[in-house]
C-alpha cells in the first residue's frame, strides 16, 4: 500500500499529513486514524493532501463523510494543500468548496509533533458498506415516523447496502448451496440491521451490520441444512438451552444435567432430554465413516444389512408346498425327481416304468395346475 500517515495535535485539532496515493483500497485508513482523533476529542480535523500523487473517488467520499461527522461532533474537517491532479480531482467532484481546500494551512511545521501511524495490521474494512450509510441512517432516525421520506429513504440505504450483504453470502458458498438463496437469507439479515441499527451510539452502520448478516446466514445453516429438520419447538429450545448452558456453566461451576436445565428454563426434564436426543440425530452419519473399536478399515456402510430376496419366495414356497400336496402321488414322484433329482425325462420314464411322451404330458400338466392356482391366490 503507498501510503503513509502522521499525525499531530493540540487542544481540539489534529493534523493529518499523508503522502503517496489516497484511493478505494487506502481510504478505510484515513477513516481509522480520523475516528480515532474523534475519539480523543479532537473535532477539528485538517488533512494535508499537498505530498499526495493519487486521489480517486472512492477516497473523496470518504473525505466527504468525515467532513460530514465531524461537523455533527461539532468541529469540522478540511483538506488543504491541495495541486495539481489532486486538486483537478476535488474540483470535478464538485466538492473543493466544501472541503475548504483554498484555505491555507494554519498548522506551522515547528508545532507538528509528528506520531507515524502503522497501517499494516489496522483492523478496517477495506470499502464494504458504502461510507455514506451510516449518515443516511442518522437522518433517517431524524425523521418523524410517520414522515413519508422515512421509507424512501430506508430503501434507498438497503439498495445502496445490497452489494455488501451479497459479497458476505459468496464468502459462505459452497457446491452443495444455492448462492440465490444465500443471497436472499443476506438481505433478511441487511433489512434486520437497518431497522435495529442504534444511530444514537454513534458507531459505524457497517460494524453492526456485518455480525448481524453473518449471524442471519449462520442461523440459515442451522436450522435449514440439517438432515433432518426439528421441529419449531425443539428448535427454540435448543437456543434457549445453549444460552443457559453457558450462564449456569459459570454460576455452577460444572457442566449443567438436564434436571438443571429444564429447572433453570422451566420446563420439564423430558422436554430437555427429548431436545438432545433430536438435536444428536438431526445430522445423518456418513456410511464412509469409520467403525469405533474395530482394528481394521471398517465403515458404517459394511454393517449396513442388505435386503434378503429370499425373503420375498417365502410366502410363494408356502403355497407350492400346499398345492403339490393336492396332486396324485405319481406326479408328486416325477416333479420331485425332475426338479430335485435333476433328472432327465428318460431316465424318470425309465424308473417310473412310464413312456418319456407320458412324463413329459404329466409334467406339463402339473406345471400348469401349479402355475394357474398361484397366479389365481
């Protein structure tokens, strides 16, 4: 990154001195380093831009927005130094004027004490939420509720916030999800950030709005991509479950029963143990997963019985058993000499003392009785 940040104060005002390129990706830092002077009390901000070789619009508006909460801090902020390309870029925009970059700068160098900021390792993010929600959302808890411009202007800050909320559903992903889907649960939880957004505790939209769409997109792989889906009842238990777990965890010091549990949230001890049994079966096992206790490779899948198809003739043998007993001795002999004995009909006609012509008659004949009065059962 070609940038690099000092800093001096005195009293309520801080200078800002930057050098190198100030764009999309290196503003987040200006913002990091001029929220901390708020926070220190230091309201009126100048930035010298003179040593700057690069300024786009993406850093003007973030300049632009500082200016904006330093004057609600009642101070102000204003760019000054300001040549050639950069201030070409700030007279464009259109907002050369209101940034006061004509003013002359009133910081003499002998009263700078200079602190270098480090940038690497700043926790900022990088552009996610557009710089201007959290302004927008400030004059939209202005207005009266029933002010006509409130809804307009609640939709616009969701349309203008659409492109973030859907850059954290991609970052969740995957083949086996839709990305639509994700995108949708990413705008449930963007709407839900918006309308319990708090302007008066004087925080950035986007780091309350980030944790809540996260936790919407969570919650959407919880209770929806289970293997099996739990009830609404069950569901709600377990949240409530989870949550004094952890408070009776600290206040026991050990690990709470489910007696304890039912007793802290009021229910009884069969609705908590009915929770954990669903709650361990709501996500199947893979049949490729190993066998505990076994020395060998053995899966789940190897000790998954299969369906027997003998089972299936069972009740047919029954039957056959039944109707060969209701045919005369003689062809009962030839059946089971050919079917059991495997012989031939010469050699049954040989040993019954009948023609192979007859055998061959009578067995035909008790085939088609057999085959008739089961097809008819």
């Amino acid at each position: 990154m070609d940038l690099t940040v000092t800093v001096s104060t005195h009293e309520d005002a801080g200078l800002v001195e930057l050098t190198g390129a100030l764009d999309f990706a290196s503003a987040p830092y200006l913002r990091h380093v001029v929220f901390g002077l708020f926070d220190d009390g230091h309201h009126h901000v100048t930035v010298d831009v003179s040593q700057l070789s690069l300024l786009d619009a993406g850093a003007i508006r973030a300049l632009l927005y500082l200016h904006t909460r330093a004057e609600q801090l009642g101070g102000g902020l204003h760019a000054a130094g300001a040549t050639g390309t950069v201030l070409a870029a700030l007279e464009i925009t259109g907002v050369a004027k209101t940034l006061r970059v004509y003013d002359e700068l009133d910081w003499p160098v002998a009263e700078r004490d200079r602190r270098a900021v480090r940038l690497d390792g700043t926790p900022v993010a990088h552009g996610l939420w557009p710089v201007e929600a959290t302004e927008l959302l400030n004059r939209l808890h202005q207005l009266a509720p029933d002010d006509p411009a409130r809804g307009r202007l609640r939709d616009d800050v969701i349309e203008r916030c659409l492109p973030a909320a859907y850059r954290l559903a991609r970052r969740f992903h995957s083949t086996t999800d839709s990305l639509n889907d994700l995108c949708q649960v990413a705008a449930l939880g963007l709407i839900k950030a918006v309308d319990g957004f708090d302007a008066a505790r004087g925080v950035e939209f986007g780091t309350y709005a980030t944790p809540t769409v996260i936790g919407e997109l969570k919650r959407h792989f919880r209770d929806r991509n289970a293997g099996v889906r739990l009830p609404r009842r069950l569901q709600e238990l377990r949240l409530a479950a989870n949550r004094a777990r952890d408070d009776l965890t600290q206040t026991l010091g050990h690990t709470p029963s489910a007696p304890e549990l039912a007793e802290h949230l009021a229910v009884d001890t069969e609705q908590i143990l009915e929770m954990i049994g669903a709650t361990a079966t709501s996500r199947p096992l893979s049949l490729d997963l190993p066998v505990a206790g076994t020395e060998d490779e053995t899966t789940l899948g190897d000790t998954v019985g299969a369906g027997d198809p003998q089972l299936d003739l069972v009740e047919d043998r029954t039957t056959l058993r039944a109707l060969i007993a209701r045919l005369p001795k003689r062809e009962q002999r030839i059946l089971s000499l050919r079917f059991y004995g495997n012989q031939s009909q010469s050699q049954i006609a040989h040993e019954v003392g009948l023609s192979q012509m007859h055998v061959s008659r009578l067995l035909r004949h008790s085939l088609d009785y057999l085959h008739r009065r089961l097809t008819d059962q």
